[in-house]
C-alpha cells in the first residue's frame, strides 16, 4: 500500500472516487473541502495498491498545539473517515489502518482523531473501519446524536405526534404553502435572528459560503421556503441530498409568526412526502448537541423526534500513536 499526500493535481481522481464510492457523499469532493481550506492545514491522503490504483481516500486535516501534531478526520466535515468502496474488503480495511499508523508516526504525529460515517450514508454495509478502530486500541473521544426519520416506514417506527400534526393544520388552514429552490437570501436572515435570539449563536456558513457552495453543488444543496398567505417567508430550510438514500437538514429555522402558525411542521411533513416518493430512505435531522455530545439540547431533539425519529449516533475515536508497532500488527492479531 502506497500513500500519497494530496495535491490539487489529484482533484479530477480523488472527486472521481468518492462519487463512485459506497460511503462517500458530496462533502467530501474537493470544491466543498476546500472552501474552507483557509481555515484548516488540509492532510488528505490517497492508498494506492502496487499497482498504482486508487483504493481509499481519507479527508483529514492536521493540527500542530507545542509542537505535537495530531491528524483529525477532516474538522470542517460534520462525518468522515476513509471513503471506501465496494471492492474493499476487511482485511485491506485493516491494512489502510496499519499503514496509516505506520506512515503518521513516522511523520512525527502523536495523535490520530477518526470521525466515523454514520451508517444512514452508506450505500453498501461499511462499518470495517469500526472493527479496525477496535483492534488499534481506539477509545471513543466524542459522540452526537442526531435525529433520523426512516422515510420508507417500519412496522416499530414511532408515531407522528399529535402537537406536529396540529401544527401541519395550523398552517394549512393559515394559507401556508411551499416555494422550491428558493433564495438562499431570503432565507438568512430568518436563520440569523433565531440562532441570535434562542442560542446567541451564528450559523456555521455565511451567506456567501453558502451561495458558493450551492453554486458548486446545485443538485446537491437546496433551499425551501414556507411563505403565508401574503407571500412572506416565516420559515425555511436548507438540506443537504447527500446520496440517492439520505436527505440531511443542514439548517431549519422559522419567525416568531411562523413558530406559532406551525411553519416548520408544515415544511419538513411535505418535505418528507416528497424525498418519499422520490425514494429517498432516511430524512436527517442533525444533532442536538455542544461540547461533543456532552451536552443535550433536550427541547430541540424533543421536536425532531416529534416526527418519528430515532438516534444515529456520529461518533468520534482517537488512537495514540507511538505505541509498540507490534500491538497493532494484523497477524499477530
């Protein structure tokens, strides 16, 4: 196995294979990557076989605190890990954590901190990773937990609730009704004033961040808006179709008037109707926690699973280097 720190000349292949991976999503193609690349010292690398082919990527950054490096699943990605496909196998799984090892404590890293891929975006079982992660001595350094809607329906699924459903008729019977590939401007400032208001917080994105992105990805990132009667926007969304499986809520926000008439009930119901027909199997609400997950926002999580969904956990390991390179060896295993 060979490694290959990336350069912007791997582009056309590095975007090429996660597009055909079987837990690759469009974050990690290199126009989303990279339009923080001022923010973080970008560490990807590239596996390649003995005979020079592509067989996984890993998105990471790299970070240098009193001259100790540490290699991080890439810090701007809410996911990630190695992208991998079909055609790995347990064992090649294993060997890409064995070489990795090998390779960063040989560029003098101490520490390896690995964001797994939450199994709702795989398109093909991909949990070798987690099973190599335990055999290297991982320990777990942080877990979030998210709020997933399974889309096609379980005979277990948890109900819809009753005060989501009367939102839906507040805002029917108020005249609500949905605008598709809405402006992302029109949208903002509604996210602004009630990550301001409740949080006293600002979104991850700017605005231009965004609109960048969704310049790059239109198919990718898509805007909803719920307008009243009059044609004013009280709520709206910005989701992310990550695959051909998983739609993800990257902000979701409403007005005060748009709280009280049920805006956002009405908006993420239809929005499930339609990435449903559209076959779509899960609707992602995010997570709902600070400081790593050791802190719950009860309330917010409350709602999400108000519409029948339950917890994906999106957990985050650390293996630390410069241990006997004997303990992690495969066959001795």
């Amino acid at each position: 196995m060979n490694i290959h720190r990336y350069t912007s000349s791997d582009k056309p292949i590095w975007d090429a294979f996660v597009r055909v991976s079987k837990n690759g999503t469009f974050l990690f193609e290199r126009d989303y990557m990279d339009y923080h690349r001022d923010r973080f010292f970008d560490h990807s690398l590239l596996f390649l076989d003995d005979k020079g082919r592509l067989v996984a990527l890993l998105p990471a950054n790299e970070v240098e605190i009193d001259g100790v490096r540490h290699l991080y699943s890439h810090q701007g990605l809410t996911y990630g890990g190695f992208v991998l496909s079909t055609k790995n196998t347990v064992e090649q799984v294993m060997e890409l954590f064995d070489e990795t090892v090998s390779y960063l404590e040989a560029e003098g890293f101490e520490t390896f901190h690995y964001k797994e891929m939450p199994t709702i975006y795989h398109q093909c079982p991909s949990q070798e990773d987690e099973y190599a992660l335990w055999r290297h001595g991982a320990t777990l350094e942080g877990c979030n937990i998210s709020c997933t809607v399974p889309l096609a329906g379980t005979p277990q699924q948890p109900p819809f609730e009753r005060r989501r459903r009367r939102g839906v008729v507040r805002a029917e019977e108020a005249g609500y009704q949905i605008v598709e590939n809405a402006s992302l401007e029109v949208f903002w400032p509604i996210m602004v004033n009630n990550l301001q208001e409740r949080y006293d917080a600002s979104p991850v994105h700017s605005l231009a961040e965004m609109q960048l992105l969704q310049d790059s990805f239109p198919q990718n990132i898509q805007c909803f808006l719920c307008v009243d009667s009059m044609g004013e926007a009280q709520a709206g969304a910005v989701v992310f179709l990550t695959n051909p499986m998983t739609i993800h809520v990257q902000y979701g926000h409403a007005t005060s008037q748009g709280k009280a008439d049920g805006a956002l009930d009405f908006l993420y119901t239809r929005l499930m109707e339609r990435y449903r027909n559209l076959g779509f199997q899960y609707f992602d609400f995010g997570t709902s926690n600070e400081q790593g997950g050791r802190v719950l926002n009860a309330s917010l999580i409350a709602q999400k699973e108000g519409f029948g969904g339950r917890g994906i956990a999106y957990k985050t390991f650390v293996i630390q280097l410069y241990r006997p390179q004997s303990f992690y060896s495969f066959n001795s295993l």
